[in-house]
C-alpha cells in the first residue's frame, strides 16, 4: 500500500519522459494552423473572394465558428465565448498532465495534436469573433449531394490525435491511462 502511494506520488504532473516530443508537436500544430489563418485572410484575401474549389470536392470558404465542434452551442455572448475559452484551457491542462504521464512517444504525439489544435482555435477566439473555419469537404453528383462542416487544420490536428489515440488502445500491448484522479 504504501509502496503505490509512493509510486501516485513520484508521477509528474508537468513534465514527463515524452512532454518534449508532445509540446514539440503542439507548436508545430499551433504554427501551421496559425500561419495558414493568417496567410488566407490577409495574403490570399480568402474573404472577399467567397468561395475558391481547389479540387472537385474540397473548397476553401471562410466562417466563423463561435461555437464548438460542428458548430454546436453557438454563442454571440461575451460570457459565453468566455466560458468556452474557459472550458477549452481546462482541458487542455487535463491532456497536458495526461502528456506528462505517458511514456510511449506515439501517444505523445497523439496527445500535441489534440493540445496544439485547441490551443490554435483558442487562439483565434481571442483576436476573432470566433475560430475561423475555412475547408469545406462536398461531394456533389447529380442525384447527390453532402457537405461536411467547413474546418480547419487545427480541427484536422485534433481529430488526427484522436483517431491516434484510437488506434493506440485498439493495436494491443501497454495502453496508456489517464491521469489517475486523487
């Protein structure tokens, strides 16, 4: 008993074996997601021109997110958008302790994904009137229509980390834990 008191108390909450390889990622992510906002609006001018196709089925297409994922919980409050800077600050510190706990490198890469995309989103809710969103997925035939939501690349860097996580659990051997809670 005391020997795993021992061991709870020995886990790093800040800084782990992987954090390196984890914030590493997450800036890269961050940067990418940044620049790309930065260059479409005031290089590429992407707002006044609409809508720019890339290819048959991808456009680009500015929006403005002022909610969550796809959408949902839209606020146009300034207590609302706060709250949910608020949320998203709360798990991030959630994922960095889980971060600092890992020791598989797959895992931490995993997990800057997920952090380096909230913190890029978080980013634009505080000198935008929400996250931009600017890639728009359809696929259009003639008996046939869909449209994904229109994302951006830090939403591509946290569904990537995700579908990692996924695939880390489902692949076998040691998975990794959450933080245990005390």
């Amino acid at each position: 008993m005391a020997e795993a008191a021992q061991t709870s108390a020995q886990r790093p909450y800040a800084w782990g074996p992987c954090s390196t390889l984890g914030l590493s990622v997450a800036l890269f992510a961050i940067l990418v997601d940044q620049v790309s906002k930065f260059w479409l609006l005031y290089g590429f001018d992407l707002e006044s021109r609409a809508r720019v196709a890339l290819t048959p089925f991808i456009d680009l297409v500015v929006t403005w997110n002022t909610g969550i994922s796809y959408g949902l919980l839209q606020q146009n409050g300034l207590l609302g958008a706060w709250a949910l800077l608020a949320f998203k600050v709360a798990a991030v510190v959630f994922l960095w302790i889980w971060l600092a706990r890992v020791s598989s490198r797959f895992t931490a890469l995993a997990l800057g994904l997920i952090i380096g995309g909230a913190v890029g989103n978080g980013i634009d809710r505080l000198h935008w009137p929400g996250v931009m969103d600017f890639v728009l997925f359809h696929v259009e035939t003639a008996g046939f229509r869909f449209r994904w939501y229109v994302f951006n690349l830090a939403d591509a860097a946290i569904v990537a980390g995700v579908a990692a996580l996924l695939y880390d659990s489902l692949r076998g051997g040691s998975p990794q834990k959450r933080p245990d809670p005390e």
